[in-house]
C-alpha cells in the first residue's frame, strides 16, 4: 500500500573505501529500496550523525555503505503484513532495526540485547538517505510536539544513555556520585541530563573545552573536569572525599579515556562500557583488580522500547531537551570529519533532501 509518488531514484550519503582512508561521499542516482514482508518505507526528514558512523567509515567492522541510525521520517509504503496504522506516521528509525522475538532475551524484555538482532547501518542500509526501509515492528512513534530534528538524536544518542544510565542501578542511588567520560558530545550531554535530572545523581562531567563545560553544567552537571587542563583523577577523588565515584560511564570510545576511567571508580562502584574503541582493544583492568575492588562491570549498547518511549515522553514534557544544530544533507562528510575529531559538542543532525 501506498500513497506518496516514489522515484525510482534517491540521494544517500555513501561511504567510499571504507577504512583507515574511508571516506563519506554524496551520491545521487541509487536505487530507492522497497520494503518486503512486514517492512515499511519511510520518506526521511532528518538524521543525527552518531561518532558510531566513522566506524562504518574506518572500516571498524562489517557495514553497509550507508551508514546512519537516528533517522525520523513518514511511513509512505507498506510492506504485506505491515500494520496499515503506520500509514502516514511519523516514526523513528534506531539503531536496533529488528530482534528475534524468540529467544529468552527477547522474552525478557531486553530486545536490545537479541543476539540475532540486525542493525540500522551495519546489517541494513542506514538512515542518511531520503527513503529507508525499516521493520514495522521496531520503528518508534514519535509524538505530536516532539520536533523531528529533537527527535532524531534521541534515538540513538538518548537511548544509548537512558540505557546506560539505567545500568547504575540497583547499585547506585539518587544523590551518589556518577561520573561521565565524554559527557559534551551527543550522547553524554543527553547522558548529563537523564543522571542528573531524571535520576537524581550528582554527575561529574568529563571532557574538554569551554563550549563543553558550558554545555554540560547547563545539562545539569554538578562538577566539569576538563581533562585536557586537569589532573582528572585528583580531582574527581577530590569531589568525592578521596573515594571516586560511585559509578562510571565511559561514552567515550579511546583507549585513554577507558585506561584513565578505570582509577575514577570507587570500590563496589559500577563501571558501565558504552564508548567503542577498536573490536581488538580489551578492558584495562586485571580481574585480581576488579575482584579486589568488588567492581560491578557493565555494558550498555542501546535501551530498552520502554526506555524509548520514556524519553520521548520526557522530550515532550520538556524534562530532556538535547543541544542540536540543524545542517543541510550535503554537509554530512563535513561532519564526520569533525566527529573523527572529536570537534562536535551536543548533536549534529541532517535535513533529507526534498
């Protein structure tokens, strides 16, 4: 079913030799997929650019050549077996693109955790194109109020952290110590807020450079440690009576920031893996040492559909509103470039040509 005239053509974003000389390039004239069995076809309006996406450019990984995973668009075809619903909805497209719905995680609850799960821009074609095919069951409604181009970074950026935040409990309580490594780029700034506002912790802010210390104190940050200025450990040990704090989240994806982040945490403190640092790096820390600590070691990749639909409730009601510039599709390279970086401050999100 449809009822919007599609070209046969599209304009995408596409990656070019991906790996260490990869490339982000504009291409026109690419096919428009259409969707097959309990698919849809949405006509995009706007897509967030993730730091994830320049690991479909470094070749960090099997992608597609179409990178993008914080999509927000109309349904205008339907696959058979599509719910006729979504005709004309606006909807969100993330990076959990399908799960399983078969096995115990799934059954759970935890679909972002399906080990048979398939991805928005690694297993199927990303969301820096004007149509995109998507699973109808997976898509998320986007509310009436919520803009588009607020939407798009919650997606992924604000799921990945309402997620990771999450992870701090049952351990950690309101009013503790939550420290936040990367806390100025698109997902920490969302992570600053949910930890701060929602859950009520005291969260120290990680990062470097004046126009992210006034962006994460904004956000709700009790403390901003730059680390390109500050002796990061001193510090945070200083903020927290000599003890580190009671959790970590390490969003950014280096190596430095994980071997730095390891000395934060206090005993019994939850350390939650967000960041991605190349497949082969491994966690810096000796079992002897987590044992001796008592660490709880987490990992958090995405949240869960009811944290997808909290966030945007909270978007809607004004709890969580993230720092975003609006940029034209043609200037997508550009902002890879600044991602690989480590340039960009809050979100950076796309306009899908017309």
């Amino acid at each position: 079913m449809t009822t919007h005239e599609i070209p046969p053509t599209q304009t995408v974003a596409w990656i070019e030799s991906p790996g260490p000389e990869g490339k982000l390039v504009i291409r026109d004239g690419v096919e428009v997929q259409q969707p097959s069995s309990h698919e849809v076809l949405v006509k995009l309006e706007c897509s967030g650019i993730c730091h994830s996406d320049c690991r479909n450019v470094e070749g960090m990984g099997v992608y597609t050549d179409i990178p993008g995973h914080e999509g927000v668009g109309t349904v205008v075809k339907l696959g058979k077996g599509a719910s006729e619903s979504l005709m004309n909805k606006r909807v969100g497209i993330k990076w959990l693109w399908s799960a399983c719905n078969k096995c115990s995680v799934c059954a759970s609850g935890r679909v972002n955790n399906c080990p048979n799960q398939l991805n928005t821009g690694r297993s199927v074609k990303g969301t820096l194109q004007q149509y995109v095919v998507a699973h109808a069951d997976f898509v998320s409604l986007i509310p009436d109020g919520v803009p588009s181009e607020v939407a798009a970074p919650l997606l992924c950026a604000g799921l990945s952290l309402a997620g990771a935040v999450s992870k701090c409990e049952p351990e950690i309580k309101s009013g503790q110590w939550v420290a936040i490594v990367g806390a100025g780029g698109g997902l920490g700034h969302i992570g600053v807020q949910i930890a701060a506002k929602i859950k009520g912790y005291k969260v120290i802010a990680i990062d470097s450079g004046s126009e992210k210390e006034k962006l994460c104190k904004e956000m709700g940050a009790t403390a901003f440690v730059d680390y390109a200025k500050d002796d990061v450990v001193k510090t945070v040990q200083g903020l927290t009576d000599g003890e580190g704090a009671h959790a970590i989240i390490c969003v950014a994806g280096t190596a430095k920031a994980y071997e730095q982040a390891i000395h934060l945490v206090r005993n019994n403190g939850v350390f939650v893996c967000v960041g991605l640092p190349p497949d082969t790096y491994m966690f810096p820390m000796s079992p002897i040492q987590i044992a001796n600590k008592g660490l709880v070691i987490k990992g958090s990749s995405t949240g869960t559909t009811e944290q997808m639909d909290e966030l945007l409730q909270h978007a809607l009601e004004g709890k969580i509103t993230p720092k975003i510039e609006v940029y034209e599709f043609s200037d997508s390279p550009k902002i890879i470039e600044e991602l690989q970086r480590y340039e960009v401050s809050g979100r950076k999100v796309v306009k899908a040509p017309a």
